[in-house]
C-alpha cells in the first residue's frame, strides 16, 4: 500500500466584528479551541468593538459532530494523523486570509493574534514560520507546542511581545504544565506578561479589556 498526496482547493469560514477601513488602528485574529464554532467564539470578543477594532475569528477546517452522529457540531485544527500536512494547511489558509485582509487596511495597523486553548498551538506554529506580521501574540488558556523549530523559532519570536493569560480555576492549567511553558519559552528567549483571573477555561471579558 502506497500513501499518495494532493492538494485541493477548499472553502474556509471566518467571522468578522467590526468594518476594515482607513480608520482601522487595530486586528485582531482569534483562534478558537478544540471543537468550538468561530461564530460563536467571536462573540466572547464584543467587548473590543470599538469602531477602531476588527476582529476576525477564523474557523478550523476540520469539522465533527461534538456527540454521536447527529446535533452539535464543532471544528479543530489538526489531529494527530497526518499532522505535518494539517500544520501547512492551516498555516497556508491563516497566511491567505491575513494578507486578504491587510490589503482593506491601513498599513501601520497593529495585527494582534490570540489562541485560545488548541487555537494557541495553532497560532505558535502559524508564527513560528517568521513570515507573519504580527505585533503581539496572546496565549489564553493555551499551551506554546513543544514541537516548535528552535532555530527558526528564536528569530519568529524575537522582540515580540508576548501575554499569557488563565483563569486560576481552569482544570487543564497545573502548576507543571506552567512549569514546563515556562521552561520552553525560555528557550526562544520569550518572557511572556502574564495575567490570571478569577474563572475556567474560557475568555474573561474583564481581562480581556485590561489587554
């Protein structure tokens, strides 16, 4: 049995708060978690639609039904099968859609990227390849992936601002897996700000604010 490859034209979703134009001062692109729907993850982030803000949550582009085979449906970025193939696809559609959307905006715009929780992993891997454009990157409830190229890592992630956010009762945040964040960030030379609240794992309106 011999495993063969093709690439193929597909249609992404994404949602957008807020109307690109000249008056735009700032992007932001959020990356939803594991089985989330970006229509719905979007409307956590109301709060920064301010008239000068768009917000644009892309939606990954695996979709499956949450229980059995029929009701709720969510999406995820990758599994773990075939997931070299996931990772460049997921980097050639986040590429493809911010360059379609700086072309409607100024060009001194500040693009800020949020993960939230698998959309972090997503969000590292997206930037790790050092061509993106980004000016601040927000970890919330999110692990930075430890499979991340340590060479082109440390030049992607050098002088970017980075924040980390987690609410203080988030079931899948412990004292190691900080631990270990830490250490790997270290390692790309990334001294995260990091910010806590009162909650679980999800996007504390409050917090986002003081952001």
């Amino acid at each position: 049995m011999h495993e063969h490859k093709l690439i193929v034209p597909r249609t992404a979703r994404y949602y957008t708060l807020g109307t690109p134009s000249r008056q735009t001062r700032n992007l932001w692109v959020v990356c939803h978690g594991y089985g989330q729907l970006a229509r719905y993850f979007l409307r956590h982030f109301a709060v920064l639609d301010d008239g000068a803000t768009l917000i644009v949550a892309p939606e990954g582009l695996s979709r499956f039904y949450l229980d059995g085979f029929s009701g709720r449906v969510g999406a995820t970025w990758m599994t773990k099968e075939d997931r070299l193939s996931e990772i460049d696809d997921q980097a050639a559609y986040l590429n493809l859609l911010l360059q379609e959307l700086l072309k409607q905006l100024p060009a001194d715009v500040k693009v800020n990227v949020l993960g939230f929780s698998q959309g972090g992993a997503t969000v590292c891997r997206w930037l790790a390849s050092g061509t993106v454009p980004c000016h601040r990157l927000v970890l919330w409830a999110a692990s930075f992936p430890e499979d991340i190229d340590f060479e082109t890592g440390k030049s992607a992630f050098n002088n970017l601002p980075v924040d980390m956010v987690y609410g203080t009762k988030d079931e899948f945040i412990t004292p190691e897996s900080l631990s270990r964040q830490q250490q790997l960030m270290s390692r790309l030379g990334i001294s995260p700000q990091i910010h806590t609240f009162d909650g679980g794992h999800t996007i504390h309106p409050q917090t986002l604010i003081k952001l």
